[in-house]
C-alpha cells in the first residue's frame, strides 16, 4: 500500500468520524434538552407535594413510588448519554452522514411520551403495572430499532479498522461495545425484568394471591405486618423491576469502560498482532 493511498484512507476514516461526532452529539443533546425539561417539572411537582415530617414516620406507597421512579428516570437518561460517549470513542462511521433521521427523533419522542403515560398512571397500581408492561416493550422495540441502525455502522467501522494491518487495538475497542449495544446478555435482562414484571401484574390484579404473599413474607420477616407489606408489595416489586434493570445496565457499562480502559492503556505501550492459525 503506498503512502498516497494510506493517507487518503486516513482522511476518509477522520472525516466519517466528524460525522459520528455531530450525530452523537445531536442525539445526546435532544435527549438531554427533553429529559431535562420533563423531569424538572416532574421532580418539582413530586418534591412540593411531600409533607417530609409525616412521610418519614408514616410511608406512604405512591409518594414512595414516585421517588422511585424519578431515581429510576435520572439512571435511564444519564445511562443514554454514556451509551452514546461511548459509541462516539469507538464508531469510525456514522448513519445518514452524522445527520439526524426522521425515525431516530420518532424513537426518541415515542419513548419519552411512554414514559410521561407511565408517570401519569402512578396513582393507580393498576394503570401503572399495565403501564409498565407497555414501557419494556417499548424499551424492547427501542433497543431492536438501535440494533438496526448500529450493526451497519459496526461492520463498516471494522472494515475501516481492518484497512490499517495494526490496528487491532481499535477493533478490540469495537468488540467490547459491540457486546455492550447487541449482545445476547440484553435479552436475559428483559427477560428477567419481564418475570418481574409478572409477578407485579398478579399480585395487583390477583388480591387473594397478594393476601396469600403478604401472609408468607410477614412469616419470614417478623417484624413487618403482613398489612404492611400488603400495602408496599407492589412498590417493593418495583424497586426489584428497577434494580434488575439499571443495575444490570451499569454493570455492564461499568465492565465496558473498565476494557476500553485497559485497551486503551495497553495501546500506548504495546503493538498487538493476532496469532498465526
């Protein structure tokens, strides 16, 4: 390959880069931009309506929930902008020449009025666990409609790495996110958030089967009344839902940072190659 040619490539690889950057950043910042404005007036209106003195020595379930889901909404917006950053380092290319699509602002608008129809139904346990159900499906078609969009940017990402004979630290980088966007861990993720999900849906639809749960967890934990925890099972249900889901999340994008670090610290003292077959 002559050095010509390698420059050219070079360049064309910056460039494409430029565009990732500016769709990156469109998208991140009209998230950020409609995420900032409905939580502001969500944590507002929540925050002026707690009388703190009676909520901390009474528990009231719905302001309880509230609190939850505004935790649960800061972790889901701040968990996009770092999937994007990361998206941003790794990608050589971007869709649609770095400019944003029609079906990407749709994406991004159907999930956030979901999410407004979810905070709507919060004062009814019934309305919100159906709710529920409809945001993780949702958040299921949102992730297979990203899967669509980012494979291509992927291949076309390794093949322009794979141009450059030693650079194989960039596609390492690239097989860490890619486990991260596509991988098969997503769907035991749902899957479990679904089970969850189950659980809330019967026993808020299904009393006797509450009465029956309540019953057997007053039994194991003494010093709760089984009215009690009659009362905050479907909240404490949530609280699961939440954890499996973004604790899941930040696991595996805490593990993705940690390899692109040690990818990236070993590039400065290293050159790889792969083994011989």
């Amino acid at each position: 390959m002559t050095s010509q040619l390698r420059r050219l490539k070079l360049l064309s690889s910056r460039s494409k880069h430029i565009q990732l950057t500016q769709w990156s950043r469109q998208i991140r910042n009209m998230t950020t931009w409609a995420a900032a404005g409905l939580a502001a007036i969500y944590t507002f209106l929540t925050l002026s309506s707690i009388p703190y003195g009676p909520f901390l020595s009474d528990l009231d379930p719905v302001k309880l929930l509230k609190i939850v889901i505004v935790i649960y909404y800061f972790s889901w917006v701040f968990g996009v902008r770092y999937d994007t950053d990361f998206q941003e380092v790794v990608y050589a290319t971007a869709p649609a020449g770095g400019k944003l699509r029609a079906t990407d602002a749709f994406m991004i608008f159907v999930i956030f009025a979901v999410s407004i129809i979810l905070l709507w139904s919060i004062d009814s346990e019934r309305n919100f666990a159906v709710f529920l159900g409809v945001f993780l499906a949702f958040n299921i078609l949102g992730w297979r409609y990203l899967l669509s969009v980012i494979r291509p940017i992927i291949s076309e990402s390794d093949d322009l790495y794979k141009a450059f004979p030693t650079d194989y630290f960039s596609i390492e980088r690239l097989r860490c996110v890619e486990h991260y966007i596509c991988g098969r861990w997503q769907w035991n993720r749902f899957a479990s958030m679904g089970i969850v999900l189950i659980i809330l849906n019967a026993v808020t639809f299904l009393p006797q089967l509450r009465q029956l749960a309540s019953g057997y967890l007053g039994g194991l934990m003494a010093p709760l009344e089984a009215n009690l925890i009659y009362m905050l099972l479907p909240d404490a249900l949530f609280i699961l839902f939440v954890v499996v889901a973004e604790g899941w999340m930040w696991n595996m994008r805490l593990k993705t940072a940690y390899q692109l670090d040690i990818a990236n610290d070993l590039e400065e003292r290293y050159t790889l190659r792969p083994r011989e077959e």
